[in-house]
C-alpha cells in the first residue's frame, strides 16, 4: 500500500473543519483523537506480528507517514524526542513488541499520544512500526561518560 | 488602581508602590506576575544593596515534587506565599508568619493528563495573580479556576479552552476591575487563538475576542479601532487566504499589562500557523502583533504587527512594560517590548506609533525597522518557505533574541530595563504540513547553532530611548530566567545552568552567585516578611522549550532517555531537572 489512502483521509479530515469525534471505542475516553476520528474496536492485537518487519521499503514510507501524520511534531525529526519521548532510544514506556508499538499508534496512550487507528489503515501503521524498528539508539547516551 | 509610570527624569525621586486590586495589600508584597500592572517587575524594597549583596544566603526550600519546567514566579500576599507547580498545577500556601513556612493549605485540582500532549513545549504554568481575595489562575488543560486566599476553597473553575482543538492554557491571568484576562497556547497545533474576559466573582465568560478573523469577531468596532500603520476593515481577514485564518494561531502565552489611566489593556500574540509561510499569503494579522483593548468589553483600539507574515516563529508575546520615555526632548506614554525577533520597540502606548525599534541582539533577518511605515525591512535572502529548501544562518532562532518566557525588569531608578538574551541562530526547513485535530501543526525542521561570538546568552540593560545597551555580561547558556531589579539597585537572574545571580543595576558587576539545584527557567520577585526584612524569591527547575531541547536532563522516565543537544551537549552535566522553591535574604 502506499500513502495515497492515508493522504486522503487526512485531506477529508482537514476539509471536515472541527468535526465532533464519533464515540470511541470502550477503553479509548481517555484518549486524544487524531482528526477527531476514533479507531474501530477490536482490530488490535498486541500478540501481532509486524508482516513488514525488517522490509527497508516499508521503513522508508514509514518514515514517510511519520511526518505526514505530524508525529515529529511532538516526538522530533528522526523521533530522537521532543515534546513526547524518543522512540529510538530502544527503551518503550508501553512495551516494545510489535504488537504493543502497534496498540500504541492505533488507540493512543494516556499522558496525550493520539489515536490514529481512526485515520491510518493497519498497513499504514506496521510501516510506521517498521521504520521505528530501523532506528539505531543514539551511539553516545550521555549519562555514561564526561570528558 | 495602583501606580502606572514615573518619568525617566524623575525616576530617582519616587519608588513604585505595590499595585493593588481591589483593596489594599500591605507594601512588600507581590500580588501580580509582574508586580504591578505597568509590568516593571521593580521592587521598591532597598536593604539589600551592592554593598552587601555578597552576604546574600538562602533562607529557606521547598521541593514542589514537580519536575516540569518551574516556570512563572510566586506571589506574596498577607504574609502568604503561593505556589502553583507546572502540571498538575498545583497551589500551596506558605505561612511566612511561622517557623520553616509551614503550608496554610494545599489545592490540588483535577487536570486532564492529555494536555501534556497538546501542550507544545513542557507542562509549565506562568503563575498566579491575587485580587479580591482570590488566588486566580489557569490549568493546564483549559480551565480557569480562582481560590480563595484565605482557606484554599474552589470558588468557581470555569473551562475556557477546548484540549481537542489543539488549545492549552499555561498563561498568567491579569485581572483587571472584575475582569479575569486570559488566553490559549497552540501556536504549533493551529489553533484560532483568543482572548477571553471572565467575570471575577462568578467566572463567567463575558467577553471573547479573537486575535484573527473578521471584525465582528476580532471586536473591532467603527470608530473605536484606530490601528497606528493600517486603515480600512476587515483586517484581520484580508491578510489571509480565505478560511486559512481559522487555524491560523495568533496565541496568547506570553504576559499582559494594564493602564488605568487610558483605561488600555496589552498583550502580545503569537506565532501564525503553520510554521510554512507558503500556506498562509499575506500579513497574516493580527498573529506576532501587540493588541490594546478595552478590558471591560474586549473592544480592540488599536494593534500593531511587529513581524508581518512571519516566516521565523518569531511569536510577539513578550511583556509590554508602560513606563514614560523621554525621545527628543518629548515625554511619551511608551511600551517597552523586547521582542522573539530580535529588535526592541518602544511605541507610542495611547497610539501604537513605533518611536524607536533597534536590535538588542544581533539580527540578519531584517536590516531595520521603517519608523514611516512600522515594517521591517526584510533580508529577502531569509524568507522562509517550502519551495525554498533549507534557508541557512538565520538570527535570532525562533527561541527569540529573547524568550517571552522571560520577562524583562524596568528600574525607575536608572530608568534602564534588564533582560535575559539568547545568541543563537537557526537553519529553517520548511515543509508542507497538514492540519489533524489533535496533532501538531508546525511544518519547520529549525536546528540551532551558537551565534557571533559563541556565548549562547546574557543578560544586558538597555536604554529604550536611545535604543541601545548599557551594558551586557555574556553567559555560556541561552539565558532563560526573567529578570527582577529593585530599589537597591541590584538586580537579579537565573542561568540554564543553574545559577540565581545578583549584579549591580548600574553597571552589571556581579555582585553574587548561588547554586539553585537546577537550571532556572522561572521569574525572580523581592518581599518584605512579617520581619519587615527584603527576600528575594525564584524556582529552580529547569525546562520549557528546555525540557524539549536540552538531551538527557531528565532521570524519572526509563523509557526516555536522549542524545545530548548538539549547539549545547554538555548542559545536562550541570543540570537535571527538578522543581525547588527558593527565598534568599540578608
């Protein structure tokens, strides 16, 4: 799959101006709803796979949506954390199994992460695993060492 | 209502009274953010002095267990000192009457956690305001509240900002009569930013005025709105493509001031949205512009747009300090604003007429401010946009020459004003982003680098009828603590790096250093105790836009841990965070 279905839904979204969220899913009232859109129920798996684990391609349209879906905006360009955590430290508040990044991108986590499972297709979202996988944690962690 | 301004030719002749609201407080105290609603940040209070400044010890600590950025300032008021914490914006009282200021009470108020992911940048508060009885200030996640001074009872919350839509609400209140100013954060969410009048009693919301959109809801009414530089209607609408406007930004984070006598309210907006330029032709008004208003009805007299379609983030929400300015001979009625962009104004406050713009730190985007026009006039090398690729070596970054985080001090004494600076520049990416509720909205990849010299930051007195410093004493670190300066001529700081500092007012010698346990990102004020002695107060705890950029300075979350920031990589070997209340004296 490529952006285009993702780009289109956001572009809906956009043009919708401030639309009322439709009711979330059971679990998900405490979440923020990118696009005002609520996942789904029950497509979520956190025993799940990533079908594109390891596939630079998909890393690279991860990467893509990434930006696309302002996930920089909080997490930093190359996700090295800003607002939000780095997601390249190898270190994970809510697990780090494909299936919990996965649960964590499409329902959202407390503390302000969005929900995108509204907006982004399961492809879409394993890609954005994958290119998170593909990152490398930073060589120098600063806490070790003083020169 | 309190004292507004005194002539800089008579300026060693009277000290400043503590303003008050509604009622009188006892002198010493410190009742509003600035002090008073000129926003001098001047304490009147002179035992401490250069001459003994060196014997200065501390007093007394308390740890907010909060490690957000300890932004804002305490107030003092009735022997009291109140405290609100970052998020979860909690308010403690201190009884100064009894030994090891033992808390009176302690409000802790419901905040929905997800603001700490619409918030841009750390979950900071700006700080409190005291009138009537009343402790009043904002949540994190869009509400009001007011409580009473006395007993720490909820007397009214009322909500104000919608989380969903990319709003938050770190800002100080000004209460101005029975109004209750505030306003919303979300410059990077793009949000429709505003101002609101609340009801002081009741908490009601009497009045919204937004800062973008057509008149009727902009408030500017025939007759009553007379901008300086613009004429014709609908300004606000017409500098923008059609409905880009409604999420547009033009927030309100930064400080407001109030002049009885005009009967004025200021305050500065913030940064268009997004940070693209290319998706928002035009002026873009009234984002990075100081608005006045009238406070009982919201109504816009005038404005006036420091940084036209601002292609930098160059927000103009700094502090507005009203003091009277002698310029070629003439005594003006002036505000004083030092702004993101790097250029220092002093306006005509009754008309909005620029008098003097100079750069107080170094600047390339502008070469200068056209006083005939109020424009600046533009490097066009360092325009911004999309299609423009990387624009390189920009001054000042968009953490500004200085930050409106900090606000700037105005001595009536030496007739300078003393602010923290930052020496930075930026490269500034732009690109195409879209707006989802809920998610930023910023569309600029905008890394630093040390500026001329290599001193990242200082902190200088500037003369706003010459438009010049007086003097400046560089620090390593961008500095980011407001500044205080009293009637003792000395006037006080904090660093990055965690220093609170006291320097002689008149010509910047240090005087005294401690230090605080973490960098200082908060406000210094000065008090008189139930002893009738001066202390001085300030947090330490570093953060703000430093929580985002500073690397590894935080230690309580395992699952986050960071490279070091590359223009600063060794500033989290002097700092963590951390979230201290400190109080200095003789």
């Amino acid at each position: 799959m490529d952006l285009r279905p993702v780009v289109a839904v956001v572009a809906l979204v956009a043009c919708g101006g401030h639309q009322e969220g439709a009711r979330p899913a059971p679990g998900l009232e405490e979440r923020v709803l990118a696009g005002g859109v609520a996942p789904s129920a029950g497509t979520t798996d956190i025993a799940a796979a990533n079908p594109f684990k390891g596939d630079r391609p998909s890393a690279a349209e991860g990467e893509r949506t990434f930006a696309a879906m302002n996930c920089d905006g909080c997490h930093g360009g190359g996700a090295v954390g800003f607002v939000g955590p780095s997601l390249r430290d190898g270190r994970w508040r809510y697990g780090g199994s494909d299936g919990q990044i996965y649960q964590s991108i499409f329902a959202g986590r407390p503390r302000g992460m969005p929900a995108y499972g509204g907006l982004l297709p399961a492809g879409a979202i394993w890609r954005l695993v994958t290119y998170l996988q593909s990152l490398e944690p930073p060589p120098n962690v600063p806490t070790e060492s003083w020169r | 209502m309190g004292r507004m301004t005194l002539p800089v030719v008579l300026a060693t002749a009277l000290a400043p009274a503590a303003a008050g609201t509604a009622g009188a407080v006892q002198r010493g105290s410190w009742t509003m953010p600035a002090n008073d609603y000129a926003s001098t940040r001047y304490s009147d209070l002179r035992e401490i002095t250069p001459a003994n400044a060196p014997r200065l010890r501390p007093v007394w600590t308390f740890s907010t267990g909060v490690l957000g950025g300890h932004e804002g300032q305490p107030l003092v008021v009735d022997n009291t000192m109140y405290v609100v914490t970052p998020y979860p914006n909690v308010l403690y009282a201190f009884d100064l009457t009894r030994e090891g200021y033992p808390l009176k009470w302690k409000y802790r108020p419901p905040v929905d956690p997800n603001a700490l992911g619409i918030a841009c940048c750390d979950a900071i508060n700006r700080g409190a305001f005291y009138a009537s009885g009343k402790i009043v200030y904002n949540l994190l996640d869009g509400h009001t509240v007011a409580i009473a001074a006395a007993t720490g009872k909820e007397l009214w919350r009322t909500r104000i900002a919608d989380l969903s839509e990319g709003e938050t609400t770190p800002v100080a209140p000004l209460v101005v009569k029975d109004r209750v100013i505030v306003g919303a954060s979300g410059g990077e969410f793009g949000i429709h930013g505003w101002l609101k009048g609340l009801d002081l009693e009741t908490g009601r919301i009497v009045w919204t005025a937004y800062n973008i959109g057509p008149d009727s809801e902009v408030l500017a009414r025939p007759g009553v709105f007379k901008p300086f530089y613009d004429r014709g209607e609908e300004l606000a609408l017409r500098s923008w493509p059609p409905d880009v406007w409604r999420a547009g930004g033009a927030p309100v984070w930064g400080w407001m001031s109030y002049d009885a006598d005009l009967d004025l309210l200021y305050y500065g907006t913030g940064n268009p949205a997004p940070y693209n330029p290319e998706q928002r032709a035009g002026d873009n008004k009234w984002t990075a512009s100081v608005l006045a208003r009238r406070p009982e009805d919201g109504a816009l007299v005038w404005a006036y747009q420091f940084t036209p379609h601002d292609s930098w983030d160059y927000d103009g929400v700094a502090e507005m300090i009203l003091t009277d300015v002698v310029i070629g001979g003439r005594r003006r009625k002036a505000l004083v604003h030092f702004d993101k962009n790097g250029f220092a104004y002093t306006l005509d406050r009754v008309t909005g007429e620029v008098l003097v713009a100079q750069p107080f730190v170094d600047v390339n985007w502008a070469k200068r401010v056209d006083l005939a026009t109020g424009r600046p006039v533009i490097d066009s090398t360092k325009l911004t946009g999309a299609s423009r690729g990387n624009i390189k070596d920009i001054c000042p970054t968009l953490e500004g020459g200085k930050t409106p985080a900090a606000p700037a001090a105005y001595s009536p004494r030496t007739g300078l004003f003393y602010l923290a600076t930052n020496n930075m520049c930026m490269d500034y990416q732009a690109t195409r982003v879209t707006r989802i509720a809920g998610t930023p909205f910023i569309g600029a990849n905008t890394p630093y680098h040390p500026g001329p010299g290599g001193k990242m930051g200082g902190f200088i007195a500037w003369d706003a009828a010459a438009g010049r410093s007086v003097w400046q004493t560089p620090e390593p670190y961008p500095v980011w603590s407001g500044a205080l300066v009293t009637g003792g001529d000395v006037a006080f700081y904090g660093t990055l790096d965690g220093w609170f500092k006291a320097v002689d007012a008149r010509t910047g010698k240090a005087l005294w250093r401690f230090k605080v346990g973490s960098g200082v990102v908060g406000n210094p004020i000065s008090y008189a105790g139930p002893d009738g002695r001066q202390y001085v107060a300030v947090y330490a705890g570093i953060g703000g836009d430093w929580f985002l950029l500073s690397g590894d300075v935080r230690s309580d979350d395992p699952a986050d841990v960071r490279p070091p920031a590359d223009f600063m990589p060794d500033i989290a070997r002097h700092t963590s965070q951390g979230g201290i209340v400190w109080i200095f004296g003789l």
